[in-house]
C-alpha cells in the first residue's frame, strides 16, 4: 500500500486535534471538534479549511484562451485578468472529466484549480488535446490553499491585511495581497465551497503554515476555528454544490446535474461535449438532479435507489441529516419525468423502501 500524501499542514491538524482519514490517497482531517459543531461554526462565525491537496494547473502562451475554449464549456473569452470563472471539462459523450474553477492572471496565463483525485487525470487529458502549442504545467506542489468562509471572515482577514478585501467582489480576486509578516504575496479569490462568503487563498507552499497560524490567532476572538472534510461535505451539500465522483462524474453531464448556467452551448467556440451538451440544453436531459426530503424514518445515503410505481427511476447522489435544518435530505439522480416539485420517491433502505419528496434545493441560502 502506498504511502499517503499528506499537504504541508498536516503538523497543524495534529496540534488542533485534528482526526485523519484517507481521502483520496490524502491524509486529511475529517474532523476537529465534531462535524456538526464545525458546520455550525462556519454558518456562523468562520472556518478555516486547509484545501491543499487540491490541484493547481497552469495553462499560458498565445493560444491559451483558444486552448481553454476548446476543452472548458464556459465561455473563456468573457474573463478579464483578476476574474474567476467557474467551468467543465466534458468528454465526447458529455460525461464530466472535471469540475474546475480557471483564474485569469493576465493576457494568456490561467491558473486553473482542480478536484484533487482528478489532478493527474485532468493534466493528461490537457496535454492529450493540446494541439495549439500552450505551456500546461502541473504546479500543486508549489502552493497551499486555504479557504476561510463564514459571516465573519471578511473582518478576521482585513486584520491581516492592508489590501481592501471589500474591493474583491464574487468571482474575482487579487494576486499580489500581502499578510502580515509575510513575505510572499497571495492570491485571494472570493470563492468557496460552503454557501458561505469567504476567501479561498493560494500562497507559497513554505509560507502555508505561518499564514494559519495568522488566521486562527486574528479571529480567535471571533470564533474561528479549523473545520475538516467533513463539515466542508455537509455545508457544500446544503448548498447544493456538486461533488465530484457523486453529483458529476463521467456518466453524469453539468447539465443532468443542473449546471446549464456554465455550459454556454451558444459560445462561437466548438467545445469537446458540446452536440450532446448543446441537445440535452435544448430538449432537456433524461434525467435530472433534484432534493428529496425523507417523509418516512430514514437516512437516504449516497449510491440508495429510488422507486416510483414499482420502478426503480434513480439513485442517491449524496444524503445526510442536514446540520442546518435537521431534517434527513439527500441530492438524487433521477428520470425527468419524477424531478417535479412533490413527486413521491421510494428510498430503498436495506430491505425497506421509505418514502420521501421531491424538494426545492439548495436546501441553504445565505441571506445577502
């Protein structure tokens, strides 16, 4: 068995408590104090995320936004330098290889951030359809990621900063924002992956753990506090935010999972996906993700099919007792024609079938 990974935090997770696991060949902490405590925390204070094990891509040269409009389904030629764009990477068929978010840090240089099992996948499947010439190099290991989400994480990272973070608006970034003491400047997006506001930040691998260190002691008074994979899976999930390998994989295309709004069909560009992608968006895919809330007793858990009329019609995307509404909800894949709004599901438990609704999602939203 080999070794697994671990970012350069780990001795960080280990003062704090932190309780490992193996995620993905990674050896990440799944808690601190307890999952739902965490997820209370950073809906209502802050939570600091080591998001390390994420990949980090470069993609530059001259031809790079022709590149990216070929690969990616959302339309690249929209973004300017310091904006964020949120994207796909489909196969011919329309399955999904990845989820991604692309920076633009200036005239044809991208940094694009990848799901971390996907990482070698991803850069391969780059390289295999570079036929423009563009310089793509897999740079993981020379950046931390931290995300620091909550209502409060504005104010503790202000503190840390003469940078105006206010200035940073959804989707956009900054990428020379000094900390503190130090000497290395960061990139700062506003994005994340709780439902929350909030940063995520990339800095020099040697500089990751002094900059955790800065973010606990600034918002201790606060509140803050490091929250692990598992409070990070319960807030994206109520928030209805694809995970993949569950909502996207390569049998489940962005627009089955609800994610038309990134698939710009209609961009000049041909795309890798798009007849299938351009179909599914006109007509309507077979199946679609929806909320089902539990009307029996009973956690609906990832991989549970569902029945309708005696007639097995989809599966469990992800499932769980939502921390934030306490009720037992789940994401499912189900056949078009039972995705309306109170359509009555069967949950396959074991040997029972316990019946839910179909519900509105997301299941969270922050007020503004």
């Amino acid at each position: 068995m080999s070794e697994l990974k671990r970012t350069p935090l780990f001795p960080e997770y280990e003062k704090a408590g932190g309780k490992t696991v193996d995620f993905g060949g990674w050896d990440l902490p799944v808690q601190f104090k307890g999952i739902k405590h965490e997820h209370e925390v950073t809906r209502t204070k802050a939570g600091l995320f080591d998001v390390s094990h994420m990949g980090e891509i470069m993609v530059k040269g001259s031809n790079s936004k022709d590149f990216l409009q070929k690969v990616t389904t959302n339309d690249v030629s929209t973004l300017t330098p310091k904006r964020a764009q949120y994207t796909f990477m489909c196969y011919h068929d329309g399955g999904t290889v990845d989820d991604f978010i692309i920076y633009m840090l200036e005239e044809d240089h991208y940094l694009l951030v990848v799901n971390a099992a996907n990482t070698e996948k991803d850069f391969e499947w780059l390289t295999e359809n570079n036929d423009t010439g563009v310089s793509i190099e897999n740079v993981s290991s020379e950046y931390v990621q931290l995300a620091l989400q909550g209502p409060q994480a504005e104010l503790i990272l202000q503190r840390l900063t003469d940078t105006d973070l206010s200035e940073i608006k959804f989707f956009r970034f900054e990428n020379s924002v000094y900390f503190s003491t130090i000497d290395s400047g960061a990139i700062v997006s506003r994005t994340g992956y709780t439902g929350e506001d909030g940063f995520e930040i990339y800095i020099a691998a040697d500089k990751g753990s002094d900059l955790w260190k800065l973010i606990l002691e600034a918002g201790e008074d606060d509140g803050v506090e490091p929250i692990g994979l598992g409070a990070r899976d319960t807030l994206r999930f109520e928030a209805k935010l694809a995970l993949y390998g569950q909502e996207l994989s390569k049998d489940i295309t962005p627009i089955e999972a609800g994610m038309k709004f990134a698939v710009k069909v209609n961009k000049e560009a041909d795309f890798i996906g798009k007849e299938v992608l351009k179909h599914q968006a006109e007509n309507g895919p077979d199946r679609k993700l929806v909320g089902i809330e539990m009307i029996d007793k009973g956690i609906p858990r990832t991989g549970y099919q569902l029945y309708a009329e005696n007639s097995e019609v989809g599966f469990v995307t992800t499932g769980t007792q939502s921390p934030t509404l306490q009720k037992n909800v789940g994401l499912a894949l189900v056949k078009s024609e039972f995705a309306e709004l109170g359509t009555e599901l069967f949950v396959q438990v074991r040997k029972r079938r316990l019946k839910a609704e179909v519900v509105k999602t997301p299941f969270y939203k922050r007020d503004k």
